[in-house]
C-alpha cells in the first residue's frame, strides 16, 4: 500500500563543472532548496559520464565548456546510457549554434550562469516534469540574436498544436494523449511539418518556429510563468 502521506522522493542532481568554486557554491546552493539533493559533482566531461552512470542522478546541470569532454558530447554519451535522465545545459555565453548543437546533443533546458537562485530551481522543478525551459534572460538574448520577421507558412491548426508541443519539449506519446489521437497521427503530423517548413527534423522545426515566431504564444515555460517575448 502506499503511503500518500509520504513526502515526495527529492530531486537527486550532479552538477558539472570546471570552476571549483562555481560549482561548489552552486551544490550548496541547490542542496539548500527544499526537495533537491546534489548527489555527485564532476570537474570535466569524462568524470561527468563516470559518475552519471554510478550516481544515476535524475538531473544533470552541465556546463558546455569542459575540458577533456565538453558538455555536449558528455551529454550525448550519457543520454545514450541513461535515456530519462534530464540535462540542462548552463552557459554565459549563448549563441544561436550552441542552443542548435545542445539541442541535436539531448540537452533539455537551458540557463544561464547568472541566473537568480528561484529561477534556477523554477528552471530545475519544470524540466523534470518532461518540459523543455529556457530561463527567461537566455531566451531573451537568444531571439534577439536571430530575430527575423515572420515567414510566411501554409500549417494547419492541428500543425500548429503540434508544433507548439515540440517546442515545450513534449514526446510523441505525450504530445497523442493530449491531442487524444493515435502517435501514428502524430508522427504524420510532424512529417507535414519538416515538408512544410523545409526542414530535417525536430531541432530545425523548434528552432525555425522560435526564429519566426510561429510558436511565440505557445507558452514555452520560463521561471516565474512568463512567456516568451514576441518576435516582430
């Protein structure tokens, strides 16, 4: 029997990176907020793999600048290994590339080191519900970097429904029990889209849908309930 009663098992985290005190002072931080544990702390990319498949963490905060292995690739290995483990990237300096390439990498949400301590646990508390997040300043920068006017596009409504689904990082099953149709409706849908957009997969179609602004009231989740901005 279970018991309801029970507190919820606490988010157990590794956290990655190679400025000691940076990532000492952000496991005291994390340890501080109710309900997070930091379980492992890794210094480059090849002690992150080693102690995500010992420690088997449920949330990785990985920073893109490692040495020996960099973030990205680390994280491409550990996804492999550990399909339903949660990364988010931090970074300081984000780029148009660099959200591309962490995205085709598994990264799931992405921060920036000078996040406030709500956010970052907003950011942490989201991403392990199965949302993809993009702490408000990081989006921010990121659209103002590849802002275009909006292109035209010929997608249905059920396209679009799709579409705003893939951005805020929701699976196919999920994406069928919400719309309650088949998953083979939905990965037909999601052909339309690459056909449509002129693209080759998810990651183009999310990322060409923010540059453009199809999916700028799809609500993709920042810390604090905002939306992200408009981009015209």
């Amino acid at each position: 029997m279970i018991d309801e009663t029970a507190p919820p098992r606490p988010i157990r985290i590794c956290i990655v990176d190679d400025q000691t005190l940076f990532r000492q002072t952000l496991a005291l931080v994390v340890a501080d907020q109710p309900g997070l544990v930091v379980v492992a702390e890794a210094s480059n990319g090849e002690e992150a793999i080693r102690r995500a498949l010992t420690e088997r963490p449920d949330l990785i905060l990985m920073d893109i600048g490692l040495p020996k292995i960099d973030g990205l690739e680390a994280t491409r290995r550990i996804k492999d290994e550990m399909p339903s483990v949660r990364v988010i990237a931090i970074t300081a300096y984000p780029s148009f590339d660099m959200l591309r390439r962490a995205m085709a990498a598994g990264v799931d949400s992405f921060v920036l080191k000078d996040a406030g301590v709500d956010e970052l646990a907003a950011t942490i508390r989201l991403t392990m519900t199965g949302r993809r997040v993009f702490n408000g300043g990081l989006l921010e920068r990121f659209l103002d970097s590849v802002r275009e006017p909006r292109e035209p596009h010929n997608l249905t409504a059920r396209e679009l429904e799709v579409l705003q689904a893939l951005a805020a990082g929701h699976s196919n099953t999920i994406i069928a029990s919400r719309l309650r149709v088949s998953e083979k409706t939905v990965r037909n849908h999601i052909s339309n889209i690459y056909v449509k957009l002129g693209v080759s997969g998810r990651t183009q179609a999310v990322l060409y849908a923010l540059r453009t602004g199809i999916v700028a009231d799809a609500g993709i989740p920042v810390p604090g309930g905002g939306k992200p901005p408009a981009t015209s």
